[in-house]
C-alpha cells in the first residue's frame, strides 16, 4: 500500500524541510494539489515549487494532482519540474484521451481523478490506459474538510472492475483521510493514501504514517491474510 503525504497541508514557509520531513517520514509518494482558481475556487502552487522542492525530496515519487481546467499547458511543465505521475480530472470530459495520451508521452505514469458527484462510470472507458483511479472523498479545492462517506460504494466497484478485468491501476484516495476513514476505504479496495490535514498536521509525521500504514494492513483484505501470523498447528494428544 502507498501512503501520500498531500504538500497542500504542510508548511509553505519552509516546503524544502517540509518535503526532507515527509522523506524521512517513511511515507512513499509526495502528493502535490495543483490548484489554478479556475477548475476549483483556490490557487495553490505551480511548477516552479514542484522543481524546487524536488532536490529535497529525491527519493520521493511525485504525484501531481491537476485540478485545473486547462491541464494541456501544464503538462510539459509539471513533467519537466519532476512529476512522476500526473492526474487529470475526468471532468474535463473530451479532453480527457488527449490528456491521457499526452502525460504517457511524457514518460510519465497517468492519473485519472473522479469528484464525487461524478458516477464512477464515467471512468470506465480509460481503465486500460491508466496507472492510477483517483477517488475523490472530498469535493476538491481544499485540505481540511470532511470525508465522503457516499464514495466509498465508488472504491468498491473500482475494485472490482480491476478484480475481474485483471487491471493493476492504484486506487487512489483522497480528500479527509484520517485513520478512522483510511480504515474504511482500505476495506473498501483502495490501496494508495493521500491526507494531508491528518498526517502534515500531527505532532510527528513519522508517526502517523506508521499508525496509518498499521491501520490500513489491518483492514486490507488483500493484505488480511499477510497481516494475522499463521495458527500454529493443533497439538495432537495421543
Ligand atoms: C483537495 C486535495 C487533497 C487535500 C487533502 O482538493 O486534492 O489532496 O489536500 O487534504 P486533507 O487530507 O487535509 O483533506
Ligand atoms: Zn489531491
């Protein structure tokens, strides 16, 4: 399972040691929200920071998250600043095989983001080109606001098209992670784990992630039979 430290939440005075702390954290991925006033009601960074806080988090896999209404511009960019995958919205409607084609060409892997009043239905046509369904748990714009519980029957079905059509695309969450709904949407099928709020903002980052990642192998199905050590064999009295 992937757990991702969302920058949105971290401290924007010092993102370079923000970036080094999250590295240190043990968490996997650096989710950076890409917010450009337009497709949501906030701005938030560009990929100028991207490039700047990337020497400060190498080992770090970059997951850009654009939730802009002109993603066509910005994709050279965000790739050229460090990205290592890039996730558009499925809102954006025809221009999403364009985008999604774009982003492969660029060498980098491909997101594909769903808010949560759109039918996860209308991701269906792409689950063959993506690398990664994001599930949006919140309406996007902001950190800090509460979980949808209303998405998660979306992480269940995405589930089980990647189930039974053999897909390996990551099911992605993101939006009031905490881990109380960690828990719920790792039962429910999702395997990678943006929070922002709960993670940036605890006392120690290192430590929650590690309580995260402890919740999250306890309620993962997949992960179930790994996480209970195995009975040990009856005794037989003879
Ligand atoms: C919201 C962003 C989320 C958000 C997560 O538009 O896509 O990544 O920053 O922050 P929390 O975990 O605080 O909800
Ligand atoms: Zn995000």
């Amino acid at each position: 399972m992937i757990i991702a430290p969302s920058l949105l939440a971290a401290d924007f005075t010092r993102l370079g040691k923000e970036a080094v702390r999250a590295t240190q954290s043990g968490a996997d991925w650096l989710h950076l929200d890409i917010m450009d006033g337009q497709f949501v009601s906030n701005i938030s960074f560009g990929p100028a920071v991207v490039a700047a806080v990337r020497p400060f988090a190498r080992k770090m896999f970059f997951d850009v998250h654009l939730m802009c209404g002109k993603p066509e511009i910005l994709l050279e960019p965000f790739a050229k600043a460090g990205a290592d995958l890039i996730t558009v919205h499925v809102e954006l409607g025809e221009k999403v095989p364009q985008l999604l084609w774009k982003i492969r060409s660029l060498g980098k892997k491909v997101g594909l983001a769903v808010n949560p009043p759109t039918a996860i239905t209308a991701a269906q046509p792409y689950l063959d080109q993506i690398d990664l369904l994001l599930v949006m748990t919140v309406n996007p714009g902001f950190g800090g606001q509460s979980f949808i519980h209303e998405c998660l029957p979306k992480i269940q079905q995405a589930e089980t098209w990647r189930r039974e059509r053999k897909f390996n695309f990551h099911i992605e969450v993101d939006g009031g992670i905490n881990l109380q709904t960690a828990a719920e949407c790792a039962r429910a099928g999702a395997d990678t784990f943006v929070a922002g709020t709960s993670l940036f903002g605890a006392r120690s980052l290192k430590t929650a992630v590690k309580k995260m990642r402890k919740i999250i192998c306890e309620n993962d199905p997949a992960l179930a039979d790994l996480a209970v050590p195995a009975a040990p064999a009856p005794v037989l009295l003879l």
